[in-house]
C-alpha cells in the first residue's frame, strides 16, 4: 500500500469543468450572434411562444385598441395560497418583459387570474391582478435588476428556439416580490 494520493480523477474532473465553462460560453457567443425574434403584434407573440392560448382559455384579449390581455395559468385547489399568489405575478412579469423584448410595444395592460386545472374554462377571481405597464419602466427594472436596458438579454437561444435566460429566472423566481413591487403605479403597492 502506498500513501500517494491518486490525483488523476480530481485532475481529470477540474479539466471537465473548465471544458464545460468554455464550452458555454462558446455557446453564449454564438447566440448573442442570432437576432431575438420581434413580432408586429402581440397576437403574433403569443402563437410563436404557446405559452398562453386562447384555444383553451389561458389567453383573452380584453382590448386590442388599449392593448390589454389576460393569461392564465392552471392551479389546484390544494396549491398554497403563497404559489397562487407567486403564479400570478409571474405571469404578469414573464407577460411584460416577454412583450417588451419581442415586440414594438411601448404599453400593455395585463391580468393574471388562476383558472382550474380540471376545467379551464373556470377562473379563480380570488387571485386575480392586473397592472398597467411601459417600456420606459420595464426598462428602468431591467437596469436595476440587470444592470442593462437590453430586452434581449431575457433569452438565449438553443437549437433554433429562444428560450427564457437565466436573467430571466432572476425577475421571474429570485426577485419576483420586488420586480412586482416596483412594476406597481402609483407606489399603492400590494405585495
């Protein structure tokens, strides 16, 4: 027996995490070289996303003179009031950042109100929002949160898709309390 450590598999592990840094990077950069998508309307948005749809009821378009939509998102009865809560500013805040950095759009109102997850068409009014917001003030989040005005910092693209970037994750699950907070009017705000 001998009292050397056996260093070839921290050595070889080390490497495989410096291979595995470079290599998202690399992948980091040859993203930032494809162009996000940006859709005349809001209505082109939604279809090219699927996140929300009117087919089933997640998507209502309450006016398209004063650009308002409502998005919902199934719960459980059993789900904490907290999640239900959480759900809803999410949605809101996805809403508008995904609308700011994919379309011209310089204003929007969105509702977010629950619906069931065994009929669709039901909607929990208990836990609905609704919040009026501009490009200026999202702008000026993403500059407090992000350190940057730059919309398409929201998502990276993978094979052919734009998905939500990990700066995305921190409005919308890190910082979602104080992103809402701070997207409310007025300073009535209602955490």
């Amino acid at each position: 027996m001998s009292c050397k450590k056996d260093t070839t598999s921290f050595t070889n592990e080390a490497e495989d995490n410096y291979n595995l840094i470079e290599n998202t990077k690399t992948v980091e950069k040859s993203s930032s070289t494809e162009k996000l998508p940006n859709y005349a309307t809001i209505k082109e948005m939604f279809e090219a996303s699927g996140d929300f749809s009117e087919e089933v009821g997640s998507l209502i378009f309450i006016s398209l003179d004063k650009l308002h939509v409502q998005v919902s998102k199934p719960i459980v009865d059993n789900d904490m009031e907290d999640l239900k809560d959480e759900l809803v500013k999410r949605d809101i805040v996805y809403v508008a950042f995904q609308t700011f950095a994919q379309t011209d759009i310089n204003e929007l109102t969105i509702t977010s109100v629950p619906n069931s997850f065994d009929d669709q068409k039901k909607y929990f009014e208990k836990y609905k929002r609704t919040l009026t917001i501009n490009r200026n003030k999202a702008k000026s989040l993403l500059k407090k949160y992000l350190n940057t005005e730059d919309f398409s910092i929201l998502y990276i693209e993978q094979d052919g898709i734009w998905l939500p970037s990990k700066s995305f994750d921190i409005l919308k699950f890190e910082k979602l309390n104080e992103v809402f907070i701070d997207m409310i009017p007025n300073k009535k705000k209602k955490p």
